[in-house]
C-alpha cells in the first residue's frame, strides 16, 4: 500500500478542475508499488486495469482510458494480442475517446499493436468514437527538435496509413535534468524545443495536438539529499523571439567564518549569505534581462518573482522555484498558441 492510495487523492485533487482527462499508468520505476504492477498486469486481458478505470467512471470521475501494454513473461503472440483487444473492448464500449501511449524513441514496434487493433478501431471511430495516439518522446535536448521531427514526421505517416482517422498528439519537454547540461554556470538561454519540434512537424502534418511535461524532467531527481546546499537559481519561460528559457544562478557569498568542533578538532568554517539574499539578486537579473523578460499577466509564479525581487522572497526551497517555473512555462505556452490572449 506504500503512498498509492496518498498519492492517488492528491492526483484527484489537482485534477478536479479539468473538463475531463486521461487516466494512464506511470512507467517510472521509482514510482512503482504492489498496486501499479497489479493493475499493470496483462491478466485475463488486463482486468484489473479495465475494472479500475470503469470503477473511477461509475464514481463520477470524468475520466477517460489509455490502453496498458504491458505483456507477461512467457505469453506467445496470440495472448498478447488477445488482451489487448479484450483490454481495447472493456474499454469501446463504455468511453467515446481512447487513448495509446507510446515511447516514440524507444519503441520501434509499436506499430504492431495498431494493426492488431485496426478493425476494432476503424469500428469504433467509424462510430464516432475518437482514438489519440500520444507519441511521447519524454526529453529532447534543446537543438535536436529537427532530427526528431523528420523522424517523428515518418511515424506519423506510418500511424496514419494505417488508422487514417486517428488523432496524433505530440508530447515532450526539453528542460534538463540540470540547466548545466546545456548551458553555463550562472547564466544561459535555450530553445523550448518541445515547441520548435511541434511547429516543424506540423508544417506537414498540421491536424497534429501539441503536449508537454510542463517544463519537468521526465527522469526524477527529487529524491537527491543536498547536504552542501544548492545555488539560488531561477528559471523564466519568455515567448520572446519565439519559446525560450533563459535562467541566473548564483554561488552563495562567503560573509563570515566561524570556529567549530569536529571530532575534538577545532576547524574554520564559511558563514554563507542567506538564500534569501540570492533569491532577491536572481529575480532582479530575470527582471532585467531585457527583451526576453515579459510581466506574465494573472500569473502566479511572475508574481513570485517580482516579489523576490522586491525582498519578499516567498520561499527559498527549490522545489518552490521550480513550482514557479511550471506556471509560468504553463501559462506562456498557453498564451503562445492562443488559449488565453491576456
């Protein structure tokens, strides 16, 4: 039971506010618990994952599928077609929009399982329901958008070929697992690739949807203990010149010394400037860095920033800045493709 039923109601509560969602399993294996492998199972085709959601369905949730692949070990071909379509049907005859996910960089085979499923498909769109494939290229590294279009762009005409009327969403982010992967210690500027890599496929493919991790890393770094401290560093999502995001980053002050203890040995140790004092520096430096910087109109996390800036720094834990960044990534994608003109 370890955090599943926790995290599940946390889940429901963040989501209380959409119109609707897709409900899908996590693949991270940090993640993973005794409930996850159990409703991941492919058994009597995948019923514990077909009766979970029809459950949540009959609570009111205004949920929708996406279709599990997860075969057992040792099933031969036919099995693992047959729950799939066992799986596929549980789910057709009571939701109008299915969806399937699928690791675009890693999973060369995929293509399989949408022709098994064809004729069901092709029966429950023809009947007005509605099939998304999600191709999800987790991270992108900002400046490789290009190779993964043209790559991309093939999958899609093989998808399409195939299911002529599916509905083809691209999902991706290209912030880094640490900023100092693509760029400098104190200071950089890199592309949203997640956006460049839409734009380029949907110069021939333009009935392609757009997704995105919301600016997080899909590889979990939250369980690092930090016992040196970290740098106070700010993130901020410009639409300037197109989608960007540029960061400061600063090395905390030595302000003092002090003698302590360790072991019976007296040692000098550095007295460091609060994270409060650099937290206030690095939203000035955003503020400033003109023209990328822009006032986000009804945004939180740009509210937080120029707060900072202004000495009422709102929290000086990391996790607080970056729930800054994904407000501000959010709010600016939305506002790059039209969805909220303010």
């Amino acid at each position: 039971m370890y955090g599943f039923e926790r995290n599940w109601q946390t889940s429901l509560e963040l989501m209380e506010d959409c119109e609707w969602f897709f409900l899908d399993l996590t693949r991270e294996p940090s993640l993973s618990c005794a409930e996850i492998e159990a409703l991941g199972s492919s058994s009597n085709g995948y019923s514990n994952w077909t009766s979970f959601v029809l459950e949540r369905q009959k609570e009111g949730l205004n949920l929708r599928p996406t279709l599990i692949v997860n075969p057992s070990e040792g099933d031969d071909e036919a099995a693992y077609v047959a729950d799939l379509k066992s799986q596929f049907s549980a789910f057709s005859g009571a939701f109008d929009e299915i969806a399937y996910r699928v690791a675009v960089t890693e999973d060369d085979e995929f293509l399989f399982d949408l022709v098994s499923l064809k004729p069901e498909i092709d029966g429950f769109m023809n009947k007005g329901g509605r099939f998304f494939v999600v191709l999800d290229h987790e991270y992108v590294r900002p400046g490789n958008g290009l190779v993964h279009a043209k790559r991309t762009t093939q999958v899609i005409n093989s998808i399409y070929a195939e299911l002529q009327g599916a509905e083809i969403i691209v999902l991706a982010t290209s912030f880094p697992k640490s900023v100092t992967d693509v760029g400098d210690e104190e200071h950089d500027i890199f592309r949203v690739e997640e956006v460049f890599l839409y734009e380029e496929i949907k110069k021939t493919h333009g009935g392609i949807c757009y997704g995105d991790y919301g600016s997080i890393n899909p590889i979990r770094n939250d369980e690092i203990i930090i016992t040196q401290g970290w740098r106070p560093r700010i993130d901020f999502v410009s639409r300037h010149n197109g989608m960007n995001t540029y960061y400061f980053r600063e090395k905390r002050k030595v302000v003092g010394t002090k003698e302590v203890v360790v072991k019976g040995d007296v040692k000098t140790k550095n007295i460091l400037a609060p994270y409060s004092v650099h937290y206030q520096s690095v939203a000035k430096k955003v503020m400033a860095f003109s023209p990328y910087y822009q006032s986000v109109s009804d945004s939180w996390g740009g509210g937080e920033i120029v707060s900072a800036a202004g000495g009422k720094v709102g929290s000086n834990s990391p996790s607080h800045w970056i729930s800054v960044r994904m407000e501000i990534h959010i709010s600016q994608v939305l506002k790059y493709f039209g969805c909220d003109p303010t």
